[in-house]
C-alpha cells in the first residue's frame, strides 16, 4: 500500500503595517511626559493660589486691627493738638487723659505674624509702614506724664509720637487701598475741661 506523500505547508507571513504616525511607545512616553508636566504645574498653581489667599486673609486682618488702632490715634492727636497752645498744667492733663484712653489697644495679630511668619510680614509690610506704626506705639510707655518740670517736654514727644502713628497709619492704608472710614471714640467725649481750665480759655 502505497502512502501518498504529503505536501507540505508553506509558512504565511502576515506584515503588519505601521499606521502613519510616531510609534505607539513614543506616543506613550510623550503623553506620560506631558501628564507629569500638568501635574507639577498644577501643583505649583495651587500652592501659589494657596499663599495668595493666605496673603489676602492676614493682609486684611492686620488692615482691621490697624483701624481700630487708628481711632483712637486720631482722638489722641486731636486732644494733644487742642492743648498744644495751653499752659503747661493743661498739657500734662492732656498728657494723662490720652495715656490712660486713647492708647493703640491691640497688636496682637502683627506680634503673631511678627514673630511667626517674617517672610509673609515682609511681603505684606515690605515698605515697613506698619512696624513704624507698631514700634511708635510701644514707645509710649517710655514718655511720661508726671515729670515736674519736663510737661512741655513729654508733652511735644507724645504729640509727635501720635501724629507720626497716624502717618505711618495711613501710609499702610493707602498702600493697600484699604477703605477707612473712622469711628468716634467715646472716650474722647470724656474730655472736659475743668472750670478754671475754661477761664483759661481751654474749652
């Protein structure tokens, strides 16, 4: 019996054909790249909207404790520049009366940032309007108002001090274009002068 030889089979090559184009492990790589790039910029976008917020929200606090300072420097100024052509008697009880009401009351938010975040204090502070503000104001506890003999004195060094506060004050505020609208202190209403004070054409 005879087996009938077989033929055998011939291989089939089947050609792929590049579609036109990068290759697909290029297009990967790039698109990879690219993500990787929009992360990072992304990143980076926020963490600087992060600290612009940051900046807008201290620069605006700072701003209201500032104000509420404000006040009571302009009532001070106000009192202090009303005695300023009276007798000496008159300045030291101006002297006293704007010591014991009128003084700048809160720094506790610039102490905090001060002390806490110079870096951020600089940027919203860099003209250092504020801190001159602030450093006027710590400075009061070293004039005196009892001094025999010196009322004149201490009287002109807390004038000075005052009305330079409400320079610095307002050179801040207008750097910042904040809105001031001031509030009467009702302190300042308490300043009455005495009847021989009123002979004396004080009041």
């Amino acid at each position: 019996m005879l087996i009938p030889q077989l033929t055998p089979i011939q291989p089939i090559n089947v050609v792929v054909q590049q579609p036109p184009g990068l290759p697909v492990w290029i297009t990967t790589l790039f698109a990879a790249a690219v993500g990787a790039v929009f992360g990072i910029a992304s990143s980076l976008l926020t963490e600087l909207f992060k600290h612009r917020l940051r900046v807008i929200k201290v620069r605006r606090q700072l701003g209201k404790e500032l104000m509420r300072n404000m006040d009571q420097v302009e009532s001070g100024v106000r009192i202090l520049n009303y005695a300023k052509t009276k007798t000496a008697e008159d300045k030291t009880e101006a002297i006293w009366f704007v010591r014991a009401n009128l003084l700048p009351a809160n720094s506790e938010r610039f102490d905090h940032i001060s002390a806490g975040d110079t870096d951020l204090m600089y940027e919203i502070d860099e003209s250092k309007n504020l801190s001159q503000f602030y450093s006027l104001a710590k400075s009061i506890a070293f004039i005196d108002s009892g001094s025999e003999g010196a009322e004149r004195h201490n009287y002109m060094r807390l004038n000075v001090t005052f009305e330079s506060m409400a320079f610095w004050g307002h050179k801040f505020i207008e750097e910042h274009h904040m809105k001031y609208v001031p509030v009467e202190i009702t302190a300042e209403n308490a300043y009455e002068p005495t009847e021989e004070q009123k002979k004396r054409g004080l009041g």
